[in-house]
C-alpha cells in the first residue's frame, strides 16, 4: 500500500522534476554568464501563468500555443531589463544585482495585479488521462514533461551547434580571451540575460500545465526558492546541471513526502520544504559545483 | 584627551536625528505611530549595516535573526509568566533569550555560511531562513504554524495598564535605545581595529588575508554582533509591541529586503547612512500608505532600480564626498 502510493507519487515527482528543471535553467544560465543571481526569477515564471491564463480563458487557446507566445514575451522583457538595468550594473557588487533583480520581481508582481487582480485563479484543460496503475496521469502534465525535454534539448543544441552559442560559451570561458577574439561580449550578455527570462517565462506555462491552479500575482516566490535549491544541486552556473538537479528536486520532494506523511504529529508539507533547505545547504559546503560535475 | 573626544563626533548627527524623532513623537500628537515605525526601521537598518555594510556580505536571511529574538521574548513570557514575583525580570530573561538565541544561531549559520562568498553566501543564507522556519512549522516546534500569542500573559505579568503603555510607548523607547547602541558600536567598531580589518576585507578579502588578516574571525564579530541586534530589535518591535509570533510572519523575507534598501538607500557602511535610509524609507512608505494605498510597492519598485543604477553610494555616500574637504566632514562618516 505504502510502496505503491511511494511509486506513485515518484512518477509524479519525475514528471514534476523535468518541468523544474526546466523552470531553472534560465535561473542557471542568467548566473553562469552574467554572475547574476535573478532573485525575481518566480515573477517570470508568474508571467508565463499569467500568458498562458488569458490566452486560454480569454482567447480559448490551447496552452501548448501558448509555449512560443510566453517565450516571445519573455525575450521581449528580458531585452528591456537589460537595457535599462543590469547592462549598468555588471560589474557590480552582489548587493546591487539581487536587490535590482529582487525590484524588478516586485514591479512585475504588482504590474500583473493591477491589471488582473490578486485573487487566485485556474483554467480547466481537460485532454483526458492515462492510468498507469499505481497513479493517474493527465496528458497535460504529460505534454508539460515533455514540453520541458524537448525545450532542454533545443538549448543544448543552440548552445553547442550555433554560433551565437558557441560565443556565449566562450564569454562563460574567459570574456576578456572573448573581447580579445572579436566577441562582441556585450551582446552575448544581453542575449544570455533575455534567453534566460525567455525560458522562465516559458517553464510558467508548462508548470500551469502541471498545476492549472493557484495562478495568482505571488505564486513566484515558493518557486524562486525552489529554484535556488535545484540550481545549487546542479552546480548553479550550468543549465544542463539544473535540468538533471530538477529531476533529483522532483522526487527527493514527492518521495520525501510521502515518507513524511507517515510520521503523526508533523506537518509533511512544511518537513519537505526544510528537507530541501538542508540539502541546499550540505551541497553548498561539501560539494559547491554541484552533484553532477566532475571537479 | 581631546582627539578621544573628537572620534565621537560622528555620533552627533545620528543622536540628534533620534531626539527630533522623540521631540516631534512625543509633542505633536498622532505622530507617534508614525515616529516608532521609523525608529523600528533606522534599528533594523542600522543592526543589518553592521555586517553588511562593513563586509559586502549580502545576508538574505537576516530575517532569521529577528525572528529567533521575537520567539526568545515569547518563550521567556509564556514559560514564566506563572512565577510569581518576577515581574519586569521576565522581559529582561527574555531580553537575555533574546540575546543567547540569535548569538546561537548566527555561529551556526556562520559556521556553515561564512565559508561561501558573493552570491553562494546570499544563497545559502535564503535557505537558513526558509530552512529554520519550515522546521519550526513542519516538526510543531515551538507551536508550529500556530504561533504563540501572549497578550494575557503579558497582562498577568504587568497589570493592563502597564503592558498597554509598553505596547504603546515603552517599547519604542527600547527600541530607540537599541538603535542608539547599535550607532555607538558600529562607530566603535570602525574606529578600531575590526573596521579597518572590514574594510580591508571589503575591498579585496584575497589580498586582506595575505596580508596577515584573520578576516574569517572579523566576520564572525561582525555577523554575531548585527544578528544580536536583529534579535533585540525583534524582541521589541515584534514582541513586545504586538505580543504574538507566527512562524511566516516573523521569518518573511520582505524584511530583510526592506533593510537591505535602507542600507543600500542611506550608504552601505556609513554611520549615519541607516538613520537617513530608514528616515527617507520609512516617511515615504507611510505618505504612500495612506495617499496611494495599494500603490506603494509599484512606486517603490522602479525607484529602487533607479538608485541602484544612478546612486550607488546612498545618500549619505555622496554627502561625505561632497564634504570631503569641509569643517563638517568629521561629523558624518
């Protein structure tokens, strides 16, 4: 009974760890290029709840449509905070670029409110469901899942076959040895920066897909912790790490809660939460670079 | 004789502000509520300048540490309240609760965190936070979720009208005190040698150990002295002020962002720049309160970008530039 409710919820955990992965590799790649820790990194992922909300309630279309249109959107704001803040503040100190991440969350936050208001809201999607014995489940999360491996894969190739990749890279490398070989660093910044927001934004249409409910102006700030947590087993500079560290996130969280619901008087909730907390923390003393690198 | 006297001078400016403060709390009527907001936050910004301000270490947790200080208030309160004859000597125990459990806990995450630098410490510190409240919740330590409210026993101890007046007054006085004592050592501090240990730290902390720097040591004086006083201003403004505590509540990382832009706003690592970052924070904040209600986050929030990029130094900061070669530069620092 408890082993089949425990595998259950792993496959959940699986499927839910792809689209965290996902939803951290801009987080990933924002700070292995730029040095930048995005600390309004769950607003964005609120952004792509919010696209994919109005255009399937308002427009009736399908979330999967709704994919490209938040990555447009998040390209689009991940230009514009460039321009107008992180470009000036590359080199500075970490308190300048979490606190301006950090207001650029808020502003964002309180733009959706004013428009949408802050009540919680949902859509209902309904595409069926596969049975799979130990757990149900909806194609949409089964979409979501497979939505995040194909996106994963995409920027895996646009990093390693393209030649906008291959400079970005080069600037992770040494962007000084860049400058020198007539990267123009400047741009690769931008572009890493506004790929980064793009790919959050996207991740919050995918994560909707998952859980269709709760969208409301501050449901980004559970997700910017747990991002922190999957970035750090991922090693924190590497998008790939934070794919596979998502997948780790995804099943420590469901397994461990299920494990935690069996022990009366707790809250298993609020355990899972701290369990991941102190995985943050054993991983950053032992093992900073990560569960997956080599060094 | 004369030149001891003159290292204090700097403290004029920053007491001062606090008397006006008092002055206009205490003779224009209505203005207290207002007058004790500020207060909470001048303290709050200037226990947090003490660490971040004087080692560039953004501590993202820091809310951890008020929160331990509001629960080592309310566990003194609720477990001896009982006792009879106590009285007062149970918010000094809690004062020391206070005192013991931030000192406690800001070793432990010292111990763990200050290994990091930049960003992994930022990091690293969110987790500690977030951690230790989902602990208190998740293994119903202390109550859990449910929080301790302590509004009788605060009256048992006290008689109502005394612990009204402290609601009301006396703790703002306290808090007041605190935020004095935090001026004094912040100045002790970098007029001694752990500042200029700070500052070498600050500026290049490779360079400041092979010099001979035993920076690992100064940061931890200086982490445990601004978590001690996080605790105390949370015993205080939190505890004493609105006696109960809830876990989300006192462990809600707005306030530690709310003191970083005080920080940031006055002057990382001046003595008199949290006084006018709290001032300039707290004022605005209250007029768009009750001007623009529900509007002030959308205001803050642009402005803030903006003097990140445009005002780095605070205000203060580019007051002392400005300054730098008249009679007055030695009164602000």
């Amino acid at each position: 009974m408890v082993f089949e409710q425990l595998s259950g919820n792993l496959i959940q955990g699986l499927v839910l760890g792809a689209i965290y992965g996902m939803a951290t590799m801009g987080l990933s790649l924002i700070f292995g290029v730029l040095k930048v820790v995005n600390v309004g990194h769950g607003a964005f992922i609120m952004v792509g709840a919010f696209v994919t909300l109005w255009l399937f309630n308002a427009l009736g279309i399908n979330p999967i449509l709704a994919v490209p249109v938040a990555f447009v959107v998040g390209m689009g704001l991940g230009f514009i905070f460039y321009y107008t803040t992180m470009q000036r503040l590359i080199k500075a100190p970490e308190l300048a670029t979490l606190l301006a991440t950090f207001s650029i969350g808020i502003l964002l936050e309180e733009l959706v409110k004013l428009i949408f208001g802050s009540e919680f809201r949902g859509y209902n999607w309904a595409v069926g469901k596969i049975n799979l014995g130990v757990t149900v489940l909806p194609y949409s999360k089964l979409y979501a899942c497979i939505g995040s491996v194909i996106i994963a894969l995409l920027l895996y190739l646009w990093f390693n076959k393209t030649r906008a990749g291959s400079a970005v890279r080069s600037v992770v490398e040494d962007s000084e040895g860049a400058r020198v070989c007539g990267v123009n660093v400047g741009g690769a910044y931008a572009l890493s920066f506004s790929l980064g927001i793009g790919l959050t934004v996207t991740s919050g249409v995918l994560l909707t897909m998952f859980i269709p409910v709760g969208i409301n102006p501050y449901m980004g700030g559970g997700y910017t912790l747990k991002a922190f947590v999957i970035a750090v087993l991922g090693g924190l500079s590497s998008p790939y790490g934070a794919f596979f560290g998502g997948l780790v996130f995804g099943l420590i969280e469901n397994g461990s809660y299920t494990l935690f619901a069996l022990i009366p008087g707790v809250e298993p909730f609020a355990l899972t939460r701290f369990l991941s907390f102190v995985i943050l923390l054993v991983i950053l003393l032992i093992k900073p670079t990560g569960l997956l690198s080599t060094k | 004789m004369k030149k001891e006297i003159t290292k204090y001078y700097p403290l004029i400016p920053v007491f001062a502000a606090y008397l006006v403060l008092f002055l206009i709390g205490k003779n224009i009527s209505g203005m207290w509520q207002l007058v004790a907001m500020l207060l909470f936050y001048c303290a709050m910004g200037q226990a947090f300048n003490i660490f971040l301000g004087m080692t560039g270490y953004v501590d993202f947790g820091y809310v951890a540490f008020m929160g331990v200080g509001t629960y080592g208030m309310a566990l003194a309160i609720t477990n001896l309240a009982h006792i009879e004859g106590l009285g007062v000597g149970v918010i000094i125990i809690g004062f020391v609760m206070a005192l013991l459990m931030s000192t406690l806990l800001s070793m432990a995450v010292g111990a763990v965190a200050l290994r990091l630098r930049g960003a992994y410490f930022a990091i690293a510190t969110i987790g500690v936070n977030e951690g230790f409240r989902f602990l208190i919740e998740g293994a119903r330590i202390w109550n859990g979720s449910e929080g301790l409210i302590f509004t009788a026993q605060l009256n048992q101890i006290l008689g109502r009208e005394s612990a009204s007046a402290l609601m009301t007054f006396w703790a703002d006085i306290m808090v007041l005190i605190i935020a004095a004592l935090a001026a004094f050592v912040t100045l002790y501090y970098m007029r001694s040698k752990i500042g200029y240990a700070l500052t070498a730290l600050r500026e290049d902390e490779d360079a400041a150990k092979v010099m001979g720097i035993n920076v690992t040591k100064y940061k931890i004086i200086a982490f445990i002295t601004s978590a001690c006083f996080a605790g105390l201003v949370g015993a205080t403004s939190w505890a004493l002020k609105t006696p109960y505590v809830f876990p989300p509540e006192v462990f809600e990382i707005h306030y530690t962002i709310e003191a970083i832009i005080i920080v940031l706003l006055g002057g990382a690592g001046t003595l008199l720049g949290p006084v006018a970052g709290g001032l300039i924070y707290g004022i605005s904040k209250y007029y768009l309160a009750i001007f623009m209600p529900g509007f002030q986050l959308l205001i803050f929030a642009p402005i803030i970008i903006i003097i990140i990029v445009l005002f780095p130094e605070g205000v203060v900061g580019m007051l002392k530039n400005r300054l730098k070669d008249s009679g007055l530069s030695r009164f602000i620092i």
